[in-house]
C-alpha cells in the first residue's frame, strides 16, 4: 500500500466560503477518494490560515478577540468540509501549537544560517494582500484591484535571502515537468523569474502587528503570512518527528492559479531549500470560475454562496457539477442557469431516471426481486463490451485528473442504459406468456440494476452519496476492493430491491 499526501491550500478566517473554496475542496477530495479507491494510504489536509493583519482589524471591529474570529471561521469552513463529503484525514489551523513549534523551528534554523538579516525597507504595501509590492505589480501603472488599497511605508524589519536562490529555482522548474500541473503554468513560473527578485520581508513589528506568531529570535517581531501560513503542509504531518518521512514529500498541493506565483512555485521551494527539506513533487493548480467573464470573488464583489446550492440540490449534485464544468487548470462559467440544465439534464433525467425505472419496473414485474442473469443476445453484449470500454477510458482519465471528461464518459454509459431499456421494452415482454420472453424481462431487468450499481460505483470518487445510495436500494454491499466493484457480475441476483425513488427531483425554479 503506497502512502499518498495531498493538501489544499489552507483558507483565511478573515471571510467566509465561497464557490472557490467549495471547488477546491471537492476537486481535492475527488482525487483522495480516487487513490483510497485505487489501494492507496492517503493522508489528505485542509485547514486555516489565522494569523494577519485582516484578521486583527475585523477581530477588533467587532470588539472580539482575533482567537474568537478564528473559531467561527473555523467552525464555518469544517462545516463546508462536513456538508460537502469532504473526506480530509486532518484540518490544520495555524494558531495550533504543533504548527508555531515547527514555524519557530523553521526559522531559528535560518537565523542561524545566516539566511535571516534585519534590514530598513520603504516600499509600497498592500493590507488586502498582506504583503509588499513592486513597481513591476502595476499594471498599466495602476495597482490591480486585488490589491486594495496600496500605501507607501518605511519600516525595520527581518528578510530572508530569497533572491541567492533563484537561479537554483529557474533550473529546478525547467528539469522538473512534473512540478507544476498543468505544465502550461511553469511558463508563467519562468517568466517571473526572468526579473530579479527581492529577498523576502517576513516580519511585522509587533506595534503593527500583534496576532502572529513571535520570531524566536527577536520577540518584538511577528511571523509574515507566508513563512506562517505555507509551514502548515509539513507541520501537519510531524516535522521534526520520525514520522515525517512517512508523509512527505507530498504528492500534491492543489491551488489556486492566483497563489501560484509567487508563493507556492517561488517561496515556498525556496524556503524548503534553504532549510534542506525536499520539495513537494507536484503543484497541481485549478483555475478560477467565472461569470460572465470575471472572477467569482469576495473582492470583485461577485459571490456564490456554496451553502445555498448545497441545501437546495444535496452534495453530490453540487459535486457534480463543479466537477463536470471545470476542466482543471482551465477557468470556467458559472451560473444558476447552467447549474439547473447539469442537474435536470445528466442528475434528474438521466441517472435519476435509470434509477427510478430500474426499481419501479423490477417492483412490478418481478416482485422487486433481480432475476437470474442469462447471457441474453446481442443487445446484452454490447451493453457489457460498452462497459467493459467505459471503465478502462474513465479509470484513465481519473489518472491524468480529466476529471469533468470521465463523468462525461460516465453518464454517455448511463444514456446508453436508458436507450437499452428502450429497445428492449421490458414492458411488452412482461405483456407475454412466452417462458423465453420472460426469461429476456429477467435478464433485461437485471442488466438494467448491474449496469446502474457498476456506474455508480465508477462514479464514486465524484458522487460518494449517490454510489452508497444506490447500493442500498440495490440491496447491494459494496466490496472492499473497487477494481473487484467494477468487474460486470451477477452480484445482485436474487437481491430485493428498494421502493421506487426519485434521487434528483426536476426543478424549473431556481427557489423552488
């Protein structure tokens, strides 16, 4: 059994989840429950980044302490994680003790080395961003939007020598194609390597900054949000204890395309250099959605609320979606439009359908009880070679994290279940009196239920709800091994199936 470690990145209490948040969760727990599926031990993270600036001012808006704020925060996005099957073994909050230990420990060592120096830095400041920016950040020179406001400072503070590293950088992303996923994003990398780059500030004055973690060699200081909140991936999984080898290096840190550069692809393997720890082995970066072509964001003022969509449609069809929409690494659309065609088109018609006939035929024909399968005739063959084809592409496009094409493989074979029953009208062979028409009704019934639990099964990772739900209304215990789940049988027979169920009920409202 391989060990396998994968990471969200960690969200920030100063707010509350959204669609991004929501998607990068599920995109992560998709793959988790794929490599668990596969016979892997999986190790999977989440959690909280609670230290900062944002925090401090809100905490002191309401009147409340910053560690206050925190617990609500954390409160919501463990809820999020709950309410969405999110299947994380363990969710970091970066006010843990475990977590400041190894941060102090990261950054003693560096001091040590000589890799740490105080120095006078003016320069312009971003409070939305928390960090220091250049000249180069402009854009037409005017500061993004994301950015907030942006103020002129002069201040003392602690750098870390991140600029001795970046050549080192520029030919460790260039040897290494599987670094960042997909590749098209290691351009971006190199190209904001080609400018030289500063050496880090990781350090507030405590007289600017209180809610922070301490520098362990200078308490008038605090930590800078990244040397914090980035530490969460190694401090989670032991570091500096025996066990830590066991974990790291990660497999994957699934992020956002707007913290790939530059804290994910520059500062954080600089930082893992410096202190001789090996680097994670892949970035694997989502993309944002959109609305109308901007960016679904508390800052654009354009917000989903994940929880609405969650209470109306259930966690699997909202994991559906998200999954079947977004290519990843590729922006996408969202709209309440677009999620109401998925829902009723692929959810309500289709695999809604095939599972409310399969049970309502099977009930009046026979009883509710599955027949002896019979190798029926070409129709049954086709239906088999057609699944035996389905699996093997989605099982492959799972490994390569085309994750919205193998539900879209999925669902062709649910369609082409539909169309079987079509042409083998179940309901006019249950009108004979002929034993070899009957015989067919059993078989065609049968083919109907195996198909659907073999479907459903292959969907899991996706829709964990659904597959457990139609397990049981199949009669069905699912095995231990899912390649064993995903071999055509006749496990179901002679099993009694459930009453007739409509899993995804049809909606024309968005309210409704």
């Amino acid at each position: 059994m391989s060990k396998f470690y994968i990471t969200t990145a960690i969200d920030y209490a100063n707010g509350t989840p959204h669609l991004g948040h929501a998607y990068e969760k599920v995109l992560t727990d998709v793959i988790a429950r794929y490599r668990r599926l596969m016979g892997d031990d999986v190790t999977f993270l989440t959690g909280l980044d609670e230290h900062g600036q944002k925090v401090q001012q809100s905490a002191r808006d309401r009147g409340i302490e910053p560690i206050e704020l925190c617990d609500e925060a954390a409160g919501q996005f463990q809820d999020l994680c709950r309410r969405l099957l999110i299947s994380n073994d363990d969710f970091i909050r970066t006010t843990e003790e475990r977590h400041k230990k190894v941060v102090n420990t990261l950054l003693q060592q560096l001091y040590d080395d000589g890799q740490i120096y105080q120095a006078e830095y003016t320069g312009y400041y971003s409070a939305r961003a928390e960090q220091f920016l250049q000249e180069k950040d402009r854009v037409d020179g005017e500061w993004p939007e994301i950015y907030g406001d942006v103020v002129e400072i002069s201040e003392k503070n602690y750098f870390f020598k991140l600029s001795q590293y970046q050549d080192w950088l520029i030919q460790y992303v260039k040897a290494h194609e599987d670094f960042i996923f997909p590749r098209f994003r290691a351009k971006q990398v190199i190209e904001f390597l080609k400018e030289p780059i500063n050496d880090l500030c990781i350090s507030r004055p405590k007289e600017r900054l209180s809610w922070g973690i301490p520098l362990p060699f200078d308490p008038d200081y605090v930590t800078y949000v990244w040397f914090d909140a980035l530490t969460n991936y190694i401090s989670a999984v032991g570091y500096g204890t025996d066990s830590f080898s066991e974990y790291w290096p990660a497999d994957f840190h699934v992020i956002g395309k707007d913290i790939l550069v530059p804290p994910h692809a520059v500062y954080w393997p600089i930082m893992l250099k410096a202190c001789g720890i090996e680097l994670p082995k892949s970035l694997l970066v989502h993309g944002w959605w959109l609305t109308a072509g901007r960016k679904l964001s508390k800052s654009t003022g354009v917000v989903v609320n994940p929880l609405d969509l969650i209470d109306q449609f259930g966690a699997d069809a909202f994991r559906y979606f998200v999954t079947r929409e977004m290519n990843v690494g590729q922006d996408s659309e969202f709209s309440l439009d677009l999620f109401l065609s998925r829902y009723n088109s692929d959810l309500a018609n289709d695999l809604g359908n095939l599972v409310n006939r399969t049970l309502n035929m099977t009930g009046r024909y026979l009883n509710r009880e599955i027949a002896a399968q019979t190798d029926g005739d070409a129709l049954e063959q086709e239906v088999r070679e057609n699944w035996a084809r389905t699996r093997d592409e989605v099982i492959g496009l799972y490994e390569e994290f085309q994750f919205h094409t193998a539900l879209d493989r999925t669902f062709a074979f649910i369609k082409s279940i539909n169309r079987y029953a079509e042409q083998r009208a179940p309901w006019k062979l249950a009108k004979s009196e002929d034993p070899a028409d009957r015989e067919l009704l059993g078989t065609c019934l049968s083919v109907m239920a195996e198909s659907l639990r073999l479907a459903t099964a292959l969907a899991a990772p996706v829709m964990p709800g659904i597959t457990d739900k139609v397990a049981v209304l199949l009669g069905h215990e699912r095995a231990a091994s899912w390649q064993e789940e995903l071999e055509w049988s006749t496990v179901l027979s002679g099993n009694t199936l459930g009453e007739p169920t409509i899993l995804f009920p049809r909606t024309n409202s968005k309210k409704s």
